[in-house]
C-alpha cells in the first residue's frame, strides 16, 4: 500500500540554514525513489516590496524548479510565510527583522528593515507559526492524503489543526528541540508547542536515542509512540576528491550554526591549547549565529585569531572546498540531537571528532569522541590525528566503512512502516 503523505517543513534546498533541509530533501529524495507519493508543504519568501496593507515578509526567488523536476512521486507545494528561523544571509527570516520605515510609492509599501538580535528566534516568530498553519489549511483542501507528516515545532500547530480538522493520524517528527536550543532556559512558547504537538500525534519519530529519552523524560511522551529513524546521507558509490592545493597548515574545521547549542566557544579554548602545542594548524569556523561577534572577540583576546578564520554561512560548493581543505573535522555541540555533519565530512575524506552529547555518537564507532566541555581532552585528541598520519587514515578508512551503513533508503523504508502503524492504529 502506497501511502499518500502529506508533509510540512520549513526548509528545503537550495533554501536552507541548517541540517533539517538537508535531512528533508535526504528523506524526501528516499521517500520518492521508494515510491511514497509525498505533497510537501514549505513556506516560500516573498519580496519586501507589499500591496498597501499587506503583510511583511522578506526573502527573495522560488525553490523548487529542479526538485519539480528530479522527484517524480513528490510534488513542492510552496506558501507565502517568512518561516525561516536562523536563517543567515540573504534568506534571513523576516521575523527576525523589525520594520524601522515605510513609504509609499505609487500604492506599494517599501519597508525599510534592521536586524533584531540576540534571540533564536524573531519578535514575530510564533505568531508567524500560526498565520503558516492558516495557510497550510488552505493549501491542503484540494490535497489528497492519507497521513500527516510534519517536521519540528514549527510545523506542529499546522499539524495538529489539519489532523483536527479531517481525521487523518499526525505523525510528528523531532530534529531538534527546545533543550537543545536553549539550554535549560526554554522558552515556554517554543516548549508548549513542542510538547502539544508530540501528545497530538499518533507516533513522534526521534532522530537518536539521545533525542527519544528528551522526548520521554523532559515532555512526558509515553516511550511506546516515540520511535528511533537516525538520519543517512548519500554516498554515491564514490569519494569526494580533497583539496589538491598547497597545505603548509592543518587545518581543524567546525561547521555549524554559531550559536550556545554548538558549542563555539569549547573549540576556541581547545584550540588555544592546539596552539600551544603546535604552531602549523589553522581553524575554520563555518557558520552564523547569535555567538559570532562574541566568539571572534574571544579568539581575538586569545591571542590566536590570527590562526582562526570565520567565514559566516557558506552553501554549495564553498561547502565542499571547506570539507575539502580540513584535516579534521570536530563537532564540538553541547546538544546535538543527530549530526549529519560528521557524515558530510567523511563523506570529503576528513576523519571526525564528536560531542559525546550527541546523536551520531551513540550509533557511530570510528570517531573521536569527547566531553564537550573537557578542553584538554579535545585538544590532545586534535594533536594526536593531526600529528600522527597513521591514526589519521585510519579513522578515515573506518568512519568511512561505518558512515555507509547509514543510508537514507533504510530511514525512509522505516518511516513508511512507522506510516502504517500510524494508520493502524488511528
């Protein structure tokens, strides 16, 4: 039985801030070559440029030309919304901005727009959520589905009132949540909507252990609905080629969003002891977040932001050329509820070191694992592969051996049996 699935996400590339768009298309991709025909709904920018009266978005383009094109059992459906929390650069949310002026030129309102900062998530951000389900509501009657799939908090409310609304089993799926984003000091909004979303739904699919027992313990979900599905990555049958340029230096890389949840700040101080012990390393650090500034003024005071690079959100191939140039990749996260960096990264041949706090490391053998906190630890870890080539091309070879095992296929084919218990017993 094919079973019509009707998703919602947020993010989808080329569109992306971060490891759920990844996992989305990953699964999404997997979903159609299984043939499980998939709508999925994602909210689409629109210009600041606005009718009189109308509502504030910011963003520019349309998604989905190439992906219309290559997946032949899903179908984009995109929506008007400014849904796009953490989202750097050009593709930042409009909820993350404020509107500052406005003037009217021949009936359309022209905005003017300063960032807002120092929040996760915009003034506007749960209010957006909830004008998102409006239009995801809308969007789905013409739509035929047999179940809901929807990913993270933002998501949940448009779930739940579509599950209301037409009987169908919601199934929920958690990449990330609130104490991982925030520490202990949740915001009870963002928590609320988690945790009503998760008691909705018929089955709630966790992307590690680590993430289920959050599940379990931190929003009292009964351990019988909430199911394991690690995320996978594609492979191709092939190793990406390594940067082929002059390399003086090592080069250590951390990419991720620069914010409290990553862990930032651990890869500074470790590194300062890397320095201190060598002189012929670098570190790269890809990503933007609400810790940047902060965290080049701790490298500058340090004494070693000469040897660290920032180079804020990076896409594509400059992606590539970053995984290309490290000699090491470190994912130094105080809560990581999967990680699909690692896997990206041996995936360019750069071997890895893990947060013991996360996902990936409770499912993976052929890393470096470390306390997030112990600085030392991960220093001398980093010292030991960068200095020794054996050790190297070992966890290279193994983590690339173990890293295929994880293949979206078998996330998707788990998923689909996840669909039918859902169905069984909604």
């Amino acid at each position: 039985m094919k079973i019509r699935t009707l998703m919602l996400g947020w993010e989808f590339p080329p569109f992306i801030s971060g490891g759920l768009g990844t996992a989305c298309y990953g699964l999404t991709k997997a979903m159609d070559r299984l043939g499980i025909p998939v709508v999925f709904i994602l909210p689409r920018a629109v210009p600041i440029r606005l009718a009189a009266g109308g509502e504030l978005s910011v963003g520019a383009g349309t998604f989905g030309q190439y992906y219309q094109t290559e997946l032949r059992n899903v179908r984009l459906r995109p929506v008007a919304s400014t849904l796009t929390p953490y989202a750097p650069g050009e593709s930042r949310a409009a909820a993350n901005w404020r509107k500052t002026r406005a003037r009217t030129e021949n009936g359309v309102e022209v905005v003017a727009l300063e960032e807002a900062t120092g929040a996760n998530y915009g003034p506007d951000m749960q209010e957006e959520v909830y004008r998102y389900a409006v239009r995801v509501m809308k969007a789905a009657e013409g739509e035929e589905f047999d179940i809901i799939h929807a990913h993270d908090w933002m998501t949940f409310p448009a779930g739940i009132a579509l599950a209301t609304q037409t009987g169908k089993p919601l199934v929920v799926q958690v990449h990330s949540t609130e104490f991982d984003r925030s520490g202990e000091h949740v915001n009870q909004r963002v928590y609320d909507i988690e945790r009503q979303g998760m008691h909705a739904a018929s089955r709630v699919i966790a992307v590690s252990n680590y993430t289920r027992n959050i599940i379990i313990n931190r929003y009292g979900v009964p351990p019988e609905k909430v199911e394991v599905v690690y995320n996978g990555i594609d492979f191709n049958g092939h190793a990406e080629a390594s940067y082929a340029g002059p390399r003086l230096d090592k080069t250590v890389l951390f990419l991720g969003r620069v914010t409290m949840q990553k862990g930032p700040e651990y890869f500074l101080f470790a590194a300062k002891r890397v320095l201190e012990k060598m002189d012929n390393v670098k570190f790269v650090m890809v990503g933007d977040g609400d810790m940047l500034h902060r965290s080049i003024e701790l490298a500058a005071n340090l004494g070693i932001g000469h040897k660290v690079f920032f180079t804020r959100f990076l896409r594509g191939d400059d992606v590539d050329r970053a995984y290309q140039m490290a000699d090491l990749y470190v994912m130094p996260s105080v809560s990581e509820p999967f990680g699909i960096a690692p896997l990206e990264a041996l995936q360019h041949n750069v071997p890895v070191m893990v947060s013991k706090t996360s996902g990936i490391a409770e499912a993976f053998r052929n890393a470096l694992k470390v306390d997030f906190w112990d600085i030392d630890e991960m220093a001398n870890k980093m010292v030991a592969v960068l200095r020794h080539p054996p050790l190297h091309e070992m966890l290279l070879r193994e983590g690339r051996k173990e890293a295929l095992r994880f293949r979206w296929e078998d996330s998707a084919a788990r998923v689909n049996e996840i669909y039918h218990e859902a169905l069984s017993v909604g």
